[in-house]
C-alpha cells in the first residue's frame, strides 16, 4: 500500500462567509495543520491590523505550510484567497511538491456577512476587527470567484502573469519575506 498523498486545503472566500469556521472543523477531521492568518495578525499586533504586515505573515505562513506539506502531513491555509493568482500559485507549488489540493468555497450574501461579522464583533472581538459595509463592498468587487475548474481540480494551472517566469518568482513578490 503506498502512502496516502498529503493535501493542500485552500479556503477561499470574503470575510464572515464561513472560512474559519470550516478550517478548524478540517483541522480536525484530517489532522491537518491549520494556518489562519488573522490569528497570526492579532496575536503579533493587537488592535492594529497593518497592510505591510498582512502579505509578510501570509507568506511566512505559506512557506511553513509548504515545509508542512514536504513532511507529508495535510495543511488548511485560511486566508480567503481572493485572487486566482494566488490560487495558482498555491496550486502550483503544491503539485510540484506531489501534494493534492482542495478548493473549499465560501459565500455568503452581503446582509449574511454584515450578520455574521457584527456578530463576531459582538462575541469575539478579540478575533477580529471592525468591518465597514464600504469596506465589505470594496473587497467583494475584488474578489475573483473561482471556476468550477478550479474548484473541481480539472482546469490546469495558469501560466504565471507576465513579468515573472515561474510561481514561486511570483509567490515571493506577492508574499515578501519581509516588511519593506
């Protein structure tokens, strides 16, 4: 019998759509590592919740998850994952480590998330910050839904945008090793 595969979990979606929530309960199921960056971000800055030190932490995060990965055991990286791009280059460096991945989508309309981040707020504020519907808005016009090919694991990875020849080259300009 051959080794079970270890797999690259990716939970992608907006805030409050149920990220972390079905992260813990794969942590639990699969024995996985879990890395969710906002617990990251609190832990190091408190109230604060600097741009700089999001893309840092997310990238310090990816590179144990891959380590993580490379030993065989399962990782959840909790992020949301906005970007195809990302996707891409967190698919890729997964397949190049012989790791399966999972796309787990989440959605949510705009009055459950309001819903769902007041209340957090309200119960946990220690684990989260405040959330304006503005901000809510801004972030879903940005946000790139995944392809059913993505989600499905049928549609092969993209080649990397232009200007980097590999996606490790673009996963360390996405995610700095450091604060600038």
């Amino acid at each position: 019998m051959s080794p079970r595969r270890p797999t690259l979990h990716l939970t992608v979606g907006l805030p409050s759509t149920g990220k972390t929530t079905a992260a813990r309960r794969l942590e639990v199921q699969r024995g996985a590592l879990r890395l969710t960056k906002d617990e990251w971000v609190k832990a190091l800055h408190g109230r604060e919740n600097p741009p700089a030190a999001q893309d840092v932490i997310e990238g310090r995060l990816v590179e144990v998850g891959l380590r993580v990965l490379q030993l065989g055991v399962d990782v959840v990286i909790d992020f949301g994952l906005w970007s195809r791009d990302e996707r891409s280059a967190l698919r890729q460096a997964a397949a190049d480590l012989g790791a399966a991945v999972e796309l787990h989508y989440f959605e949510a309309s705009p009055e459950e998330q309001r819903r769902r981040a007041d209340q957090r707020q309200a119960d946990a504020p220690h684990t989260t910050w405040p959330m304006s519907d503005e901000e809510l808005a801004g972030w879903a016009a940005r946000f790139e839904t995944p392809t059913p090919g993505e989600l499905d694991g049928s549609e092969a990875v993209d080649d990397p945008p232009a200007g980097f020849e590999t996606w490790d080259a673009w996963r360390e300009h996405r995610w700095p090793p450091t604060v600038s």
